[in-house]
C-alpha cells in the first residue's frame, strides 16, 4: 500500500507500477521512482540501524549525501553493496536489502548498545578493541556485521564493464540549472562539451521546484533547455554518470550506469562504462548538499531535511507523514513548508531561529495561515521508531542558549535546514583547498587556475543568479579552452519570481537545557554514530587538528564519506576550541565522490585480458604435446612435458636425464635479443658489461654480466659478434625491456658521442636449444654447410648456415654444461624449424624439456639465474663470478667502482655455495634460512638463505644453491635450515658445481 | 594524470607513454676511480628530494623511446617546461619560497 502517495504530482509515470522487494518484502512503486521514494509511499520508516548503537534509522535526504538508506542489491555474483536508496532507480524485480541491523532492521540485538552508550565514548574502538591484541580479529568480524558494511559478492562478476577515453573542451559536472546553462552557452561558441549527471533525469533542483520559469513549471523551460543541447551533436549528454574523481592536468573519472536501472534481466551490454576524459576546461557545476541542524534525538525516523521533503513532495508525490514541524535558521526552506501546506498536509509550525525573520518567506507562510514561531529552536525530537512530538524553546539572539520554558509539538514529520554546503569535493580532488565563507556559511571552491564554478557549487543559491551565472561561466570555459566567443547568440535566462531572502543565521548545533555531554544525543555524523558530544569531548582531550579529531571520532568516514554532516562536525570542533571555522579548516576530500564500481574501473581488463600474453611460434606444439606452462613475465614457457601417468617430478627426472644421457630440445625463443650496430658498438658494450669486447671477432660469443652503478648484477646473457660493427645481445627473459631501456639511457644521456643503435628482435628470432651428448648428430643431419666438428666450431663460437632449408644462425654455447647449439631461425620458420629438429633426434630419443629441467641442469653446473640466485643485492664476486670482470678495461665500466666501496668489498658478504643435504632425498624449500647452531636460542644468527633447490636425477640426490656469510671460505662445513615445523635440515657447504666441475662435456 | 609535451616528439600525449626516471642532472663522475666512497656514495645514492619545483628525467617509453627533462612541481604537479637531454632548464630550480608552497597533506 502506498499509503504516502497522494493521488497526483511528481515526475513518476503512474501508469508503470514497478514492484520490488525490500528485506523479502514486495511493494509496488512506480516507474520514475528512486528506492528511497517508493519506501516512503509504502510508509516504510525504518531502513538500517546505527552502527554503533543500533538505534533505529529512516531515510534523511534525497541524493547523493544519503548516510542511512545504505542497501545492498541483488543476491549472489551480481550483488552490488553499499548502495544509496536515493540514487537507486526501482525497477520490476529489483531485490534490495539493509545492510545495518543484525539480524534484522526492525529486531535488533546491537540495540542494547545505546543503553551501554556512555561507556562507549569516541576512541572507543583504538580504546578497547584493539586491546588485547589477538581479539581484534573476532572483534572485526562482529563490528563489519553490525556496522552495516555490506556483503561482497559471492562469486565473479558476470557482468560486462567497458571504458572509453573522452577529450572535450569543456566538461561540465552537473546538469542542475547553472551547469545546464553553463553548457549551453559553451556549445553555442562551437565548444565540443560533455554535460554529465549523476542522475537518471537532468535538470537538479528544477527537477523538485515549484517556482515557475516563463510562466510555466520549470519542467518545460528544462525539457526545451535539453532539447537544444540534444539536438547539438558537439555536446555529449551523460545521465546516470558519476565523476568521482578529479585528476591532474584535468584529467577526471566518470562511471556512466549504463544498464543498472534496468535490472539483471533486461541488461544488454556493458552494465557501467568509465569515461576517462582529458578536458581542456572543467566548470564544476555540483550543487549544493543541505545542512541538517544538530538537535538531541535527531536521528528519530521522520526527522529529513527540509529540501529531501521538497523533493519527494514534489518529485515522487510522496509524503512521508501528516503533521510537520520545519525547524530553519533560513528563508530558503520555507517553501518546503509551503508546498506541504498545498499539497493538503498540516503545517504545524515553523521554528526560525532568527528572533527577527520577517522577510519575504515569512509573509507567503504566514499569509496561508502557517504559524510561525521565531526565535525559538526545536531542541530535542521524542519518539524512537518513529518522530511523535518536537520539544521547541525560545533561544538567545545568537542561538547558543535556551533562555526560557519548553513546549511540546506533536507531530509525525520533522524538516530541518541548516543553510547549504557547496559540493566542493571535485574542486578539491584537483588541488584547491576549500576556503570557508562568513556570507555563504560554507565551504566553497579555492582558488584555481584550471577549474571554473557555478551555481550553488560556489555559493550562489538564487535561481536567477544560478542561471545568469551559468552563461556567464560557460562563456568563460570556451574562451579558456582557447574558443573565440564573438558574436555568440548567448542563452536567455527565463523570468522567474523568486522572494528576496532574509540573511540566514549560522545556527549547526541547536542549544539545549542541558549542556552537551548531558543531553540526549545530538547525531553529527549519522553514518558512524558520532555525537556533537563526543566531538567536543575530542576536543577537551587535546584533538586540535580537524584531522586528528576527523581519525579520533570517526566523524566522516562513511561510505557517505560524512557529506552530511562534516560541516556542522567542524563548526561544533571550532566552537569547543574557541577559534573559527575558517581557522579549523576543512578535512582533504578525496575520489571517490560516491563508492565506485571495482567493475567499472577494471573495465575489460579482466581474466585473460588481465594482461598480454606472450606465446613462442612453436606454442601450438606444445600445447598439443601435454606441456604444463609457466609464466616468465607476460611469456608461456613449458615447464615441463608430463607423459601419461606422469607426476612433475618424474618428467622433470625423465626430462633432465634425456638432456645428460643423449639430447634434449628447449624453446629458447623467449631470451631477449637486442641488435646492436655502430661504429662504436663493441666500445658500448664494454662499458656497459664487467668484461671486454674489443676484441671479440665475428664468429664468436662471450658471456657478460651486466651491473648496475651500484656495482649490482641485474643481468646476464650472451652477446656475439656478428660481424663489423654488428653485435646480437642476448638478455634474460624477464630483463630484456629493462635492458634495452637502459642501454638507451647511458646512450642517450652520457655518451651520446658514441654511435651505436639498438633494435629489439626478440620477437623476430625462435630458438631451439639442442643439447646433449647426441646435439651434434642431430644437427648434422639437418646441416650440411657447417662443419659442426670440434676444432672448426668450438665452444662460444656461432655459424651462420642452412639447417633444415632455414637460413639459421647456431650458436654453440650451453647452459646445461652439455654439448649445445642453439639454432635461430626467423620466428615464422620456427615450428617447422622444431619439428624438423625433433624428426632428425628421433634416433637418439631427442626429449622436449621445459623451464623446471633447465633450471635444474644448470643448477647442476652451478650456473647462476638473475632474480633468482640474486636479488639486487650481489655482486659477480659475491656470485664467485670474479672472472668475468675485467681488471684491465680502460673505461671504468658500470658499477666496477662499486666492487671497491667497503661494504662491497668486505669479506663476509653473502657468496654462492652449494648445499648438500646429509639425507639425499630432502630437497631444502628454497627460501629457506641457514644457521650455525641448530640450539641457538631465538632469534638465531641468520647465515644466509637458499636460493635454489632440486632433486638432481643424474647425480641422484638432492643440490641446492644459496648465499651463505663467508660462504667461499666455509667449504666443508655443516650448517642447518630450520624449518617452520621445527625440522632442522642439516647441510653440508660444498663447491656451487655440482656436475662435471672439469666442464670436459661440454667441450667435446 | 599527467599530461606531458615530448620535446622530440613534440607532441603532447598522456603519462601512460611515459616512464619516471629519476632526478635529472646527476652526471655520472668522469674519473670514478678517484672519488673517495663518500664521493662516489653521493652520486649513487643522493638525491634531492624538493617540495616545490623539480628536474626529473623521463623516458617516452611506448613512443619515441628518448629520455628527456622536466620541471615540475611536486606539490601542484604543475609541468612548467619539458627540454631535452643536454639543454638547462629555463626555470629556476626549488628556492626556500617554493618550499613551502601550500599543498594537500
């Protein structure tokens, strides 16, 4: 039943009932409505209870500053939490749900707090909860469920998100009057514009009045106003769009709801888009958000403000009561009590403040025969569940004291109004800090080169002024954005009657007899529960910095993010530390303007769009011989090649002992590959690697490794010389970006003198490393014009040559320590080139080989992977690399000072060694830590740490690599890795070449 | 985000093209084998750290690969000028003013 509903009015099409449920309720709402509409028509007063003492709560406002109609939408992977009922549209089938109250909003245990309430005083949580420690995780649970936080969704998002990238000349965020005319005017100059709205309909807070534009309802001056911004095809509309966040260099977010009104079922599409839009120039045109006025037990249901009952008065024809008591401190609120009177409900009385209010507003009350009670606060509200009276006092001349009896007003509907607050939130995402203003009794826009406002945003509250100020600003954003403006048929401004308003009075806390701390609780913050008394209590316990008392309190850290009541939360502050709002100042506003969508801001950057995956040319080939893959980077590598019935440790074993014992064949095409060419190549690549390549002829290879000036290794690899000025640098998988990067910058920035450029071609070579005892055969056979015998091409040397009709390049270098040639064709040629290769090895049981079996053939021969067996903090001696840095190099290559800095150059420093467990089946966790003494007392003395660990198939036991103090001169000697279920494994330190130290099998 | 002039591109692109690279100006020494560690610990380690006006070094990553300089203010993330590797800034570096320019916290 809708029993608030009158029989006419509002913008709802009464013709399309609309039912939904609410807590497992069904109601019938109409199209139009917003969720917090359709519950008022259906008389529901209670949506959530409070988060800290549970008392009941009713919906307060009409919009974005919502603090307590919080509800979570639909069940399941599309549930949606955190939502505002004001900024909901119904739809038929829509499922909301409170997410305050346990176990429901209308029995609520959390109740009993509010008779506990004195002992529960700000701080509260820091106070008590978090002691004693190991508790706070049990309190956490129960705090969420009572809090009303919401509840994620129980599984991944079906929907579809999607994002897009805007640039306009001028932005305008809100489509109330001023922003209308704002980008009216742009768009006449030729500007393109983007006009967005959070709302489903444009129009603000003509969409709510009675004031007639041009002798008509402001509706029709709005419809023919859209109209014409419609009909420009420079101008972008968005409805239903949130700008949540300002950015630099007027970069800024908007999260258009593209399909949410529409229900699950209807939805085609993206369900929300992010609109990334770079603007030449912003003018904010956010309206204004009303101020409640702070009274004891002003969170009773039926307590609103006067503005919210306007509009559903107006808008939705609901209203949410009989009986109103309009208690202002200002003359704009008058006319919610106007409306109500000619809507046919009773106006009981209005409470002004002001002893003196006599101006225009108080005439049109007063001349329909509405009593109006000056000089008087409303101090407390009675009831519980429900507003039942008003006690009302008369009050001294700057409303800081009750100066006389009360009275009892029954009633059943409260409205409030404080004044207004600009939304100045995106003003201050972009930088300028709010500056509080003695006339307009708020915060409004700081000074800013970038950003223009307008309208109520700034503080300009008259209808008249908003729209002429619009026109005005607009016309001013197109000639910032560099537009001319001459001669343009600027936008008229509609006639209007609007009342002089009397000055208002700065009124945020209502007196009451008794002092604060004792008088029933005056709610600032609604969201979180916080009292005026517990702010002022902040203050008497040293809180200064609006700041601090913000994180003491909790006042403003909502989902509501305290738009409601942080301004009346900063006067009380101000007033309990006898200084000025203007000296307090304001808390920093921060993005999000209201809780965006996770979804929307991935966009389609999910699962497998995550991030670009990297496949070799012989991916297929893996993929249809069973590999298991391992990401290196953004790059698939087959880690290995399980046979059926195969467990990884058995392929890895299988894998390892083909590669020992006769060959085995790895896709290396994923090591990057930088060329390099130049008069000055080789003198580049000397300063930039610890050892020379002066010297280095065509046909050859040298292995380097590359440090940071830190004296750091970040990478190692191969480089050849593949001709005259012409080198092929080959890094690890994951460092080739970094690599070329920074050769770049030393080339660019301190020896632009030397001639030389790099061309990344990873992508344009497949490698095929084969290797084992039988590589040679295998290649033989599928090459005829290189003499692949052991004197015509030796270790580190490379051949170009035809292998299997390829023009290839093979290189003879190993990182298993068995005889290797890699063999580098054009990518597209290297499937072919695979198969050709795994054909021609047949005989010899020619095995694929993935990741995990390279890593633990080179650990075998105590070959060094970058990131892994280091970690930006070791040098090539810590690596007991000292070979590879030439001590004769005539320019001080990078990072060779570092090696003699004495932290670099002392004796303990963690070295690579081998471990060799006492037990040959325990394979150490890598990671784990070495220590002398396994009964040391904790903390024990770390040693160092393992870096790589394997069961090694051809040795039969188990190796491992790890950094260990003074590790080089402690071979031989027994350390332990304690475990985290108490194990020690006991190890002895040996030599990092566990395989064929002489190295005569590679050499062969 | 930033909106950032490519001096060798001369255009104007978004910062996702581009890669923050550290201070600009730190010369690397010409003689490292003679600078005491102090020395030599003050190039590899030291860096300004202004509130207010400062040179930094960027590379256009995704587009022309070059690295260049920029002057830009760390409170407001105002970009006053953007020059290439080799040219001096034309705006003067963080004076005792500019640290204490108003900023958010």
């Amino acid at each position: 039943m809708q029993i608030n509903r009158l029989p006419v009015g509002g913008r709802i099409e009464r013709d399309k009932p609309v039912y939904f449920s609410f807590d497992g309720r069904t109601m019938l709402g109409y199209q139009g409505d917003t969720l917090a509409s359709a519950l008022l028509a259906n008389g529901v007063r209670i949506v959530g209870r409070s988060f800290k003492y549970g008392r009941p709560r009713g919906i307060v406002a009409a919009g974005a500053e919502e603090p307590n109609a919080i509800v979570q939408l639909g069940q399941g992977a599309s549930s949606v939490p955190n939502l505002r009922a004001t900024q909901v549209e119904i739809y038929s089938g829509l499922q909301a749900y409170s997410v305050s109250g346990w176990p429901s909003v209308n029995v609520d245990l959390m109740a009993v707090t509010d008779w506990f309430a004195r002992f529960m005083p700000p701080g509260f949580y820091y106070k008590t909860f978090m002691w004693p420690k190991r508790f706070w995780m049990s309190y956490e649970h129960l705090i969420r469920k009572a809090a009303g936080l919401g509840w994620a969704p129980d599984g991944k998002d079906p929907d579809v998100y999607d994002k897009m990238n805007q640039h306009c000349d001028v932005l305008v965020v809100g489509a109330g009057p001023a922003g209308i005319q704002a980008a009216r005017s742009a768009s006449r100059a030729g500007a393109r514009v983007i006009l967005a709205d959070e709302q489903a309909e444009m129009g603000g807070s003509l969409l709510a009045t009675t004031t007639e534009l041009n002798g008509a309802p402001a509706y029709q001056w709005l419809e023919h106003a859209l109209a014409e911004l419609r009909s420009n095809e420079r101008v972008t509309l968005l409805p239903r769009s949130t700008v949540f966040g300002y950015y630099d260099h007027n970069f800024l977010g908007i999260i258009e709801r593209r399909s949410d009104h529409l229900g699950l079922t209807n939805a085609t599409g993206a369900r929300q888009r992010l609109h990334r839009v770079r603007a030449k120039q912003v003018v904010l045109a956010s309206g204004a958000i009303e101020r409640p006025i702070v009274f004891a037990n002003n969170d009773v249901p039926g307590v609103m403000l006067a503005s919210a009952l306007g509009t559903y008065l107006n808008r939705y024809g609901v209203v949410p009561g009989k009986r109103l008591v309009l208690f202002t401190c200002n003359d704009g609120a008058y006319q919610t009590a106007v409306d109500w009177h000619k809507a046919g409900q009773q106006v009981v009385c209005i409470v002004d403040s002001r002893k003196d209010a006599s101006g225009d507003a108080v005439a049109a009350a007063t001349s329909l025969g509405i009593d109006v009670i000056k000089g008087h606060a409303l101090i407390e509200a009675v009831g519980r569940a429900r507003v039942k009276a008003v006690k009302i006092a008369p009050i001294n001349a700057d409303a800081t004291a009750v100066i006389g009896g009360l009275r009892n007003i029954p009633c059943d509907v409260v409205a409030s109004s404080g004044g207004w607050s600009p939304v100045v939130h995106l003003s201050s995402h972009s930088g300028a800090k709010p500056v509080w203003s003695e006339q307009v009794l708020g915060f409004v826009p700081g000074a800013s080169a970038a950003v223009l406002s307008t309208g109520s945003s700034k503080g300009v509250f008259d209808l008249r002024a908003c729209l002429q100020d619009g026109v005005q600003i607009g016309l001013e954003a197109v000639q910032a954005a560099g537009i001319a403006v001459d001669g343009i048929d600027l936008p008229a401004c509609p006639d209007l009657v609007e009342p002089v308003a009397q000055v208002q009075q700065a009124l945020f806390l209502a007196p009451h007899k008794k002092p604060t701390s004792r008088a029933p609780k005056q709610f600032v913050d609604y969201q979180l529960d916080v009292t005026a008394a517990s702010i002022e209590l902040a203050a008497r316990e040293g809180y200064r910095s609006v700041e601090h008392t913000k994180r003491y309190t909790a006042m403003g850290f909502g989902t509501d993010q305290g738009k409601l009541g942080n301004i009346n939360g900063l006067a009380i502050l101000a007033n309990a530390l006898g200084q000025s709002i203007a000296e307090t100042g304001t808390t920093v506003f921060r993005p999000s303007y209201t809780p965006s969508t996770y979804g929307a801001i991935a966009g389609r950057d999910v699962g497998e769009l995550l991030d670009p995956v990297r496949c070799t040319a012989v991916h297929r080939w893996h993929e249809e011989h069973g590999a298991e893959w391992e990401n290196v980077g953004q790059w698939k590598r087959p880690w290995y090649f399980p046979q059926p019935g195969e467990a990884m440790q058995d392929a890895v074993n299988r894998e390892c002992l083909a590669v020992r014992n006769s060959v085995g064949i790895l896709d290396a095409s994923t090591l990057g590959k930088i060329d390099i060419q130049g008069p000055d190549a080789a003198e580049f690549i000397t300063r930039v690697y610890t050892n020379s390549y002066l010297k280095l002829p065509p046909g050859k290879c040298r292995y380097g490794v590359m440090l940071h000036e830190d004296g750091m290794i970040f990478d190692d690899g191969v480089t050849a010389c593949l001709g005259e000025n012409h080198y092929l640098m080959f890094t690890t998988t994951g460092g080739a970006a970094g690599v070329l990067s920074w050769l770049e910058l030393w080339q660019q920035t301190e020896w632009p003198e030397l001639q030389v450029y790099f061309t990344s071609v990873t992508d344009h070579w497949s490698t095929a490393t084969v290797t084992g005892p039988n590589a040679r055969r295998v290649l033989e056979k599928l090459c005829t014009d290189i003499d692949f015998s052991r004197q015509a091409f030796e270790f580190m040397d490379w051949r170009e040559g035809t292998v299997a009709g390829l023009k290839a390049r093979v290189f003879r270098i190993s990182f298993t320590g068995e005889l290797s040639y890699e063999v580098n064709v054009p990518a597209h040629y290297g499937r072919y080139m695979w198969e050709q290769l795994i054909a021609a090895g047949e005989e010899f049981g020619i095995t694929p080989y993935g990741t995990e079996a390279m890593h633990v053939l080179r650990a075998e021969k105590g070959f060094i992977i970058v990131g892994q067996d280091t970690d930006g903090s070791m040098t090539p001696q810590d690596m007991n690399m000292d070979w590879v840095v030439g001590k004769n190099k005539a320019f001080s290559f990078l990072g060779k000072r570092s090696l003699a800095r004495s932290d670099t150059a002392r004796a303990n420093r963690k070295q690579l060694v081998g471990l060799k467990t006492h037990y040959p089946n325990t394979v150490i966790p890598e990671g784990s830590q070495i220590v002398n003494n396994p009964n040391e007392p904790i903390p024990m003395l770390m040693q160092g740490h393992v870096t790589s660990s394997y069961f090694s198939a051809a040795l039969g036991h188990s190796i491992a690599l790890a950094v260990v103090k003074g590790g080089l001169q402690r071979l031989g000697e027994t350390v332990y890795c304690p475990q985290a279920d108490g194990e020690m494994i006991k190890a002895d330190i040996v030599s990092s070449v566990f395989y064929d130290p002489e190295g005569d099998r590679h050499n062969v | 985000m930033l909106l950032i002039y490519c001096p060798y591109c001369e255009e104007t692109r978004d910062e996702d093209e581009f890669s923050y690279q550290g201070e600009a100006h730190i010369t690397r020494p010409l003689e490292p084998e003679n600078l005491s560690d102090t020395e030599w610990g003050d190039y590899l380690f030291f860096r300004t750290n202004p509130r207010g006006l400062h040179h930094e070094m960027w590379q256009h990553t995704v587009g022309c690969r070059k690295y260049f300089n920029m002057t830009r203010h760390t409170v407001s993330y105002e970009i006053l000028e953007t020059y290439r590797i080799g040219e001096q800034a034309t705006v003067a570096p963080a004076s005792a003013d500019s640290a204490t320019a108003e900023g958010a916290c």
